[in-house]
C-alpha cells in the first residue's frame, strides 16, 4: 500500500472518530437537558407544598366557562361561567398561577365577598383588584386566596389601646427593678393602674385581635388573649407575646 493510500485511510478513519464524538456528545447534551427538566419539574413541585403561603399580585381578571376551572379545584363553582383570577408570585421569575370564583350575579360566592370586602372594593367591580397584592395558600394543589373564616371584625386602631393599657405595668415593672416605685402608689396613679389594666388593655386586646383574625392569616383566639390581659404581671408578658405574634402575622391583601 502507497503512502498516500494510508494517508487517506487515516483521515478516513479520524473523520469516522469526530463523527462519534460529536453524536456521543449530542446524545450527553439530550441526556442532560432532560435531567434539567426533571429537576425542574421536581422543584416545583416541592414548592407547592400543602398549606404553603406565598403573595402574588393580581394582573389580570376574565370571565371562562366553567368547565375551563381544573378538576381537583377545591372549592365547588356553581355557575355557568367562573372569574378567573391571574396572579404573578411574588419572589419568581414571572411564574403565574390562576384561581377561581363562581361568576358573581347567580348567587353570592362568599370567598370572593370576603376578598372584596377586605379593599371595601363592590362586588360590580371586582376588576379593581387589579395590581393588588394578595395573600394565597396551596390547597389540594392549587393556589387560593387566604381568606379568615368569619366577617371583618375588630378595630386595627385598637392597637395603640394596648400600648396604652399596658404602660402603667410596664412603668411598675420598671420603677420595680431600680427602686425608684414610691411616689406611683398616689390614688390617682392606683386608678389610672385599675382603669388601664381591667378595661383598657383587655378590650384593646379583644378588638385588635379581631381585626387581627379577620384581615391576616393569624388564627389566635381573641378571647383567650384578652383574658389573659386581665391578669396583673402576667398581662405584661401575655401582651408583650401578642405583640410580637401580632408582628408576624401576614396580611391577607
């Protein structure tokens, strides 16, 4: 065999190489674009976790038949036609998510009062929840307003009650620690002391708890922390406990 014929045979069989390395290395890029998706798939399905919160901001309201809502919506749609809720999670690279309501006119969708009535927004113009930010909770796989279970009750203002109610305590308390407490112990100071404690701080409690309930995602008892502010020294530690619960709470829109 000539030189040149073992030439040729040698870019031959170095083509025939090349070719495999680059099929070979197509082949690992398919295998691996696939495991990226599955990961993917795999993380969001995590994060939709059951009860997870999450806000998102409302960009777009419509009216769908409602054999448009997916089967497994956790809350019955009676109408004919449902309104479509889209929103863009907060915290995401423009993920969106759509929620549902029976079609308001045929009968009251209570869920969809109660979110109106939170942005004192009529039920005629439920299109102005455009751009708000609302509160929403995974429910059997889906994403759902956060809504409380009772009427809008309670008084937001009722919270600088507390901060009244509780500072003659708080004064004792502190008056206490650096024996400085003689000249508070005048009548005058004693009842400003019984008014504060017995009235003021335990119905600012009862009132801002309520509202508390009813406007975020806490589910405290109002009752059981405005009996708890009832109870002198106790009541400084109850309220400074509600106060930072109160902290944390999440509003609902």
């Amino acid at each position: 065999m000539s030189r040149e014929s073992e030439r040729e045979l040698t870019r031959e069989h170095s083509a025939e190489s090349d070719d495999g390395s680059e099929t070979a290395s197509t082949d690992r890029a398919d295998v691996d674009s696939a495991a990226g998706s599955f990961l993917e798939v795999e993380q969001e399905l995590d994060a939709m976790v059951e009860g997870m919160q999450v806000r998102g901001q409302a960009i777009d309201v419509e009216r769908v038949p409602a054999y448009d809502v997916p089967e497994g919506f956790p809350y019955e749609i009676w109408t004919d036609d449902a309104l479509a809720l889209t929103l863009e999670l907060a915290e995401t690279q423009g993920k969106t998510v759509t929620t549902y309501f029976a079609w308001p006119g045929k009968g009251a969708d209570e869920r969809l009062g109660k979110l109106l009535q939170l942005r004192e927004i009529p039920i005629d113009r439920f299109a102005d929840l455009h751009g708000e930010d609302i509160l929403l909770q995974v429910e059997n796989g889906h994403f759902v307003p956060v809504l409380p279970e009772e009427e809008q009750r309670g008084d937001a203002r009722a919270y600088w009650g507390i901060l009244a109610g509780l500072f003659p305590s708080v004064l004792i308390a502190v008056a206490g620690i650096f024996n400085v407490g003689g000249f508070l112990f005048t009548p005058t100071f004693v009842l400003l002391w019984l008014l504060a404690t017995f009235v003021v701080l335990p119905l600012s409690t009862y009132y801002d708890a309520w509202n508390l309930r009813t406007t975020t995602n806490w589910r405290g008892g109002p009752l059981f922390w405005a009996t708890l502010a009832m109870i002198p020294g106790l009541n400084v530690v109850s309220s400074a406990a509600y106060l930072i619960l109160r902290q944390n709470a999440e509003p609902i829109i």
